[in-house]
C-alpha cells in the first residue's frame, strides 16, 4: 500500500490567526508539524494542503512539499480530497497542522488497523483517548465519542455521552482526536457528500460519515501532545518543547 500524509493549514484560524506561522523555538508550528511527520518514516510522502501562499513558501522554502488547495473548504478533510483526488495513492493521514509534537506510535497504530483480516472492511479510522476530567468531559469544546464492542465508532458529540443517568455503573469517556486515516476512495466521497443534519448541528465533520453509514474504526492512544488553539496554547507548547 502507497501511504502517504497529509496536513490541511489553513492561514486564518478564528481563535489565533495565523498560528501556525507563530514561532515554537527554532522554527514554526507547521515546520514542526510536518519535519515530525517526516521523521516518523511510516510514509512515502508528505504534503501540506494550503490556501496561504505563506504557508506554502515556508515549506517550499526549507526543503518540504505543498500543495495550494484551489478553493475554500469547510474542513480540513475537504481541504486534503481537492489534492488527494490527482494522486496515486492507498491510504491517506490527515496529520493536523496545529499538532507540533507528531509521534510515530499512535500513527502507527492508527496506520496498523488496515492491515490485518478485518482491515479490508475499514474505509476511515480515528483517534481518540481516554477523558477522566469531569470539567473537561463537561466541555463542548472536547468532541466525545462512544463505540461498539469492536471500537467501531457510534456517535460523536460535543454532550456529554453516554450520558450517567445510574450513578453506580462507571462509565469510560473518550476525546475524539481530529487524526484520521482514509482509503482515498472514502476521502474524495466525504467531500462529494453533502453537509448532513447532524454534522451541521454539532460541527463534527465525521458526523458525515456516520450519516452515510460508514463507521469509523477508533483507536485508543494515550499521547499527542498539544494543539495549538490559543496563544495559551503556544505557551504550554513552548514549555513542553
């Protein structure tokens, strides 16, 4: 199988604009983010999908490969099907772009659920790791996820799901981490979908696959670092660096 990474960045994020052009020690977040998807070596290549001509020229410009995405997009995984659709190519990681500390571990577990018996059958699969925090279950900024028995994916929501109507049984509570890995045939159908009820009320993308019928395989890992949402953020960033 041909696999490959891609990273959406977007230049004007809402929160912190221009984020990922802000300086984390040496280098930027987006050169961080895609030397760190390089040198896990679980790819044969590795592209930023971007509408900045910013963006784009620090990759060109330290030796990296970008893709100008033609148009604006609703997501990030509409942002990589515009450049997917032109490759030759198995298998698609959509790597965040404000994610600086990419691991080889979780991608690589991520990477691993394709390649097995069962794996056939996967079309899209996710990360997500475990919540103990009750404010930060409590938060609608933190997109919850339960799954079946076999980790298939049930529902997404920024609610708190489940939800503890009996006290006494304990529940396990997931984040929904925004790394997906697509068949490329799965990718370039989300962004020929519609925009589906459910996704628009919760402004959860992968609510679109599920509305469709297709599930996502989650994948539990217990590190990727931190996101930069807020210049609060680049501080921990900082710190952690």
């Amino acid at each position: 199988m041909k696999i490959i990474a891609m990273i959406p960045a977007r230049y004007a994020a809402t929160r912190f604009p221009a984020k990922l052009m802000q300086q984390l020690g040496n280098k930027t977040v987006i050169r961080h983010t895609y030397d760190n998807a390089k040198a896990t070596e679980l790819f044969d290549d590795v592209f930023v999908v971007t509408d900045s001509n910013i963006i784009f020229n620090e990759i060109i410009g330290n030796g990296g490969k970008a893709i100008m995405s033609k148009k604006n997009h609703e997501s990030g995984s509409d942002r990589i099907a515009e450049a997917a659709e032109q490759l030759d190519v198995d298998i698609i990681v959509n790597v965040q772009g404000d994610e600086p500390f990419v691991k080889k571990e979780p991608l690589q577990k991520l990477l691993n659920v394709f390649k097995n018996n069962e794996g056939k059958n996967v079309q899209v699969a996710s990360l997500m790791q475990e919540l103990k925090d009750e404010k930060l279950i409590a938060d609608s900024n933190y997109v919850k996820v339960v799954v079946d028995k076999n980790f298939n994916s049930l529902f997404f929501s920024r609610s708190v799901i489940p939800y503890p109507r009996d006290k006494n049984i304990k529940s396990i509570y997931y984040e929904h981490i925004g790394v997906y890995a697509f068949r490329k045939q799965a990718l370039i159908n989300f962004a020929n979908w519609e925009i589906t009820p459910l996704e628009a009320a919760e402004k959860i993308e992968c609510l679109r696959y599920l509305e469709n019928g297709i599930p996502l395989k989650m994948v539990v890992t217990n590190y990727m670092g931190v996101e930069i949402d807020t210049p609060e953020d680049l501080i921990k960033a900082e710190q952690l660096l």
